[in-house]
C-alpha cells in the first residue's frame, strides 16, 4: 500500500500538481459503485496499476499526435502522451472521486530533443471523463 503512495507521490511531484488540488466530485453511491463504474470510464485505456485500498488506479500511457508544431519551419513532428489517475475514497454517507490527466511532449527538436516532458492536462479531457462517471452513477440511481 505504501508503494502505490510512493509512485504516486513521485508521478505527481514534477508537474507539481496532486488530486488534492483536482475538483472532487460526490455521490451517494457505494465506494464498490464509484469504483467499478470510474474503471468502466477509462475502459478504452490499458489499466497500469489499480491499489482497491489505496482507492487509486492508473491508466497506461496513451500516445495522439501532438497539436503543435516543432522547429523554425512548423513541422508537425511532436508526439504527446497522457494518462490518468483516478482516486475514489469513501466519505461519511458517499463516495468522493477525482480525476487527474497526466500529459508529456515529446519533440526530436531542441535542448530537450528525444526527451518526454511534462505539460499541462487538457482540463476538457479531466472534466469529460468525470461527466462521464457522474453520468454512469446517474443511470445506476446515485
């Protein structure tokens, strides 16, 4: 349990952003609920690690075709990846989740050439996949 923590806390600290700080969102349904229907969410993605304890799970890296453009000559030749955390904790009488999108780039160009680097999440992206929780839990009555 302290490992999940651990690798999570190391994933988290170089973009300096945590799922404390992501928008949590509340259900009445069971933690069991929120937990099965937030893996069925990401259902399209490659599950990397999931601690059920820890209430926290992983998606594997998915690599798209970055929207910007490298070099003095624009070539669209960076690549970005991103991934998502998601921790689901039981609170009084429901269900807390929040949804954190891990995103790099990577461009053969420049001082970091061959290197992922962190960038911003695409916050639409965070927000669709929690609607989409929130949607699926609505359906089940919570």
């Amino acid at each position: 349990m302290w490992k999940t923590g651990a690798i999570l806390a190391l994933l988290l600290l170089p973009g300096c952003l945590t799922l404390a700080e992501q928008p949590a969102t509340v259900s009445s349904c069971s933690f069991e609920q929120v937990w099965e229907t937030s893996l069925a969410a990401v259902s399209d993605m490659q599950i990397q690690t999931a601690d059920k304890s820890a209430g926290v799970f992983e998606t594997n890296w998915l690599e798209v075709v970055g929207a910007r453009q490298a070099g003095i000559l624009k070539r669209d030749v960076t690549k970005e990846r991103f991934k998502y955390v998601v921790e689901v904790t039981r609170d009084g009488i429901g269900t807390v989740w929040s949804v954190l999108q891990l995103r790099e780039e990577w461009s053969p160009m420049g001082v970091r050439m061959r290197q992922w680097q962190r960038m911003q999440g695409n916050h639409q992206d965070t927000a669709a996949v929690s609607a989409t929780i929130a949607r699926r839990l609505k359906d089940k009555g919570c």
